[in-house]
C-alpha cells in the first residue's frame, strides 16, 4: 500500500495585505463633569491626545477614523497596493531568498516586484518586506500570486506559492451623444458637439477633480463647462465638485477640425476618431483615481454627392414683398459636376428668377455661393422647398426640400388721420 509522504513545512511565512486609507465614523465622545465620580479624567485624556486641536477635544481625528476590517472595494483607474512580507520562523538562516509578486488578469501576467535578485540569506526571526504598487485598467477578476523560493541550512531547495483573488469594480458610467451643427457658415466643415454624461455608480462621493477632453490630431477643442462672470471663468457645476453616489452630471465640448484638414479633405466623411475623454477623481480621504476612455469615433453626416446648405437666411418677412436668401452648394464626390438648376414653387412659397439656369461646373471638394429671391403669399412660419440640381453629366437630378423655414406676417401700412 502506497503512502503519501508528509506536507513539510516551510521555513519561511509569507503574509500579504492591502494598503489603503482608513474610513471615517461618527464617534460619541464620553465626557464628564466635576462633580461625577471621574472628575476631569476623560476630559483630561481627551486633551492630552495628540491628534486632538486646542478648543475643539471631542473632535479628536484619531476617535474618527477607523481601520479597514476587510478588503474592500477596488475601483477601475485606483491604485492597488499591497505589503508583503516574508518572515522567517524557523531557528535556521535561509539563503537564496526570492520572491515574486505578478498580478493576473484577464488579459495579461504582470510582474509587480519591486526587486528580482534574490536576498543572500535571511536569519530567524528577521523578516523581507516589499511594497506593490499597481495602477488598476482592467474590469474583472484579478488574482495576485505571490511566489517564494529559498534554499535550507542542508542545501534543499524550496517553493511555495500564495494566491490572492479580488474583484475590480467598475466606478463610472460614461455614455457620449454626437450633434453636428452648421454654425461657422464661412467653412465647409461643420462644429460637432460632444455630450459626456457621468454617473458615480460607487457607493461614496466622489470629487471630480478633472474631466477634459484629449482631441484626434484632426480636432480643436472648445470646452464648454464654465460660464464668465465678474470676468471670472465659474463652474456650470457650482462651487463644489462632489458627484454624490448614482448622480450624474453632463460634460460639453465643441469639436472643429483644424484648417489643414479641411482644406485637404473638404468634408471629413465616414468614421472620425474624435478623441477620448480623461477623467480624474478623489474618493474618501484623498485617493485619486484616473480613467481613460477608448478613442470616441463619430460617423460624419452624409450629404450625398452635392451638399446644399444656407448662408444667409431672414428670420422674419413681410407678406407679398421679395427676400433674398444665399445658398452655398457642395461638390462632395470625386468627379467634376455639371450642374443645372431648377426652381419649383410650392403653394405659399414663390422662386423670383429664371429657372433652368446652367451653373456650370463644379470640380471636387469645391462650392459655390448662390444669391435667390422669394416671396410669400401665406402668412405663418413657412418652408422653403422645391430647389433641384441636375448634374447633365450623369443626368442626376438632386432634390432639395424644406432647405429652411422662415416667419412670414402682413406687412404694416401707416395710415394717416
């Protein structure tokens, strides 16, 4: 019959601990009068507490914290740090120690020792002791293997190893929106607006101490987080940056692209890569955390072959009385446009001009300004429809419809007494 041979024992004990800050409590302070049996002795403690500030004894910073009693949580874009020691229990000296700290993830093995050489020898009841550091970038599981080798008095060889596991949090719920605006008429690029919205999905407060916005090389950036007042830049958010826990606050940036690259591109289409936001916060007694997002991408408005937009447009006319508009037009695709243009009128909404007019053509990436005239025989907001554009080249016709709309009232005659 097989027998197992005994576990041996190690010489050596590793203990491994999370460092992290202490938490705060509410403390009732036990206080006496004179005239009770203790007399001034509580309060006299109280006073001679180092921690404590003359005046104010019963706030006594060292009654108000507390020492973590568990792991805790760990949060995306925290620190995780951690104490090992090795000690050596035996009443032999070992040589040859080593140890190996790595931290396992789902995706990757890091080595987080702080050293890779190995100590000559370690005599009882001494100990090794080394601090990790480690900048958390993953969600999930993570397992730290904590591994020692060292080799006995008698030349024997030894290993042994520790695992870990802990879980990683997700701190944060960041979403994005994309809008695109027509605001710089001059360019034939558009501002695009980014809207982050953050929520604080941690059980703790959190002081947002950063929140910007790192642009592509494509892009400028215009944050829009703060208002002037008393010629002073304030806070949309107020004075104080707290983010209580499940709220959630909305960040807006406006986005150019930089004048090299509309000038080589004309219109930026498809997929752009915007840029990625970068936040930093600070949670309980000053630990910062950091997250990065992913490169944000944005699909580009599409505008077909030719694009049409408005330079100039009235917000209000006169009824029955001409009003003139200036429309700028496009070449989006990559062949040269010959192009007509055509002008239908709608039941309120009349074109003044001639209709069929060639406007010759129209090479890539390049535009064209246009002044027409209207009138408008309905009164009320109205829409400008019926613009067609036909490129003789393909015999493509483009039709343009509720280009705009425009705020039509009766015009007022002075009549005299």
């Amino acid at each position: 019959m097989e027998v197992n041979p005994p576990k041996q024992e190690h010489l050596l004990a590793l203990k491994v601990m999370r460092l992290t800050k202490p938490t705060l409590f509410t403390n009732i302070p036990v206080t006496c009068e004179e005239k009770d049996l203790p007399g001034d002795l509580f309060n006299q403690l109280m006073r001679d507490d180092p921690s404590t500030v003359n005046g104010a004894e019963i706030l006594m910073l060292g009654e108000m914290l507390t020492l973590p009693q568990n792991f805790g949580n760990i949060f995306l874009g925290e620190t995780f740090s951690s104490y090992i020691s090795v000690h050596n229990d035996s009443n032999q000296v070992v040589k040859d120690i080593l140890v190996k700290a790595d931290l396992q993830t789902s995706s990757q093995r890091l080595n987080l020792s702080a050293s890779n050489a190995a100590v000559a020898e370690l005599k009882p009841d001494c100990c090794i002791d080394d601090v990790i550091h480690h900048e958390v970038k993953e969600i999930g599981t993570h397992i730290l293997v904590c591994a020692v080798s060292y080799t006995t008095q008698g030349g024997e060889k030894m290993y042994f190893r520790k695992f870990f596991k802990f879980q990683v949090l997700k701190p944060l719920d960041v979403k994005t929106k994309f809008y695109n605006a027509e605001s710089d008429l001059s360019s034939v690029t558009d501002e695009v607006f980014l809207e982050a919205q953050i929520q604080n999905i941690t059980t703790s407060p959190m002081f947002m101490e950063k929140v910007s916005l790192e642009p592509s090389i494509m892009y400028n950036v215009t944050e829009l987080n703060s208002v002037s007042q008393a010629g002073e830049c304030v806070s949309t958010f107020g004075s104080r940056g707290y983010l209580q826990p499940m709220d959630t606050r909305q960040y807006l940036y406006c986005l150019k692209p930089k004048k090299e690259f509309a000038e080589k591109a004309g219109i930026i289409k498809g997929v752009t890569v915007i840029g990625k936001l970068d936040i930093v916060w600070k949670t309980n007694l000053g630990e910062r955390g950091r997250l990065q997002t992913s490169q944000l991408q944005r699909m580009a408005p599409g505008y077909g072959d030719v694009r049409l937009s408005l330079e100039a447009i009235p917000d209000t006319v006169n009824l029955e009385e001409p009003f003139h508009i200036t429309c700028k037009i496009t070449n989006c695709s990559e062949r040269t446009m010959d192009l007509v243009l055509e002008m239908c009128n709608t039941n309120s909404i009349h074109w003044c001009g001639i209709s069929g007019r060639q406007l010759g053509k129209l090479h890539p990436s390049s535009s064209l300004c246009l002044a027409l005239t209207l009138l408008s025989s309905v009164q009320g907001l109205q829409s400008i429809s019926g613009l067609r554009l036909t490129d003789t080249f393909l015999k493509r016709t483009y039709e343009y419809d509720d280009i705009a709309q425009v705020c039509v009232v009766s015009s007022a005659v002075e009549v005299e007494a």
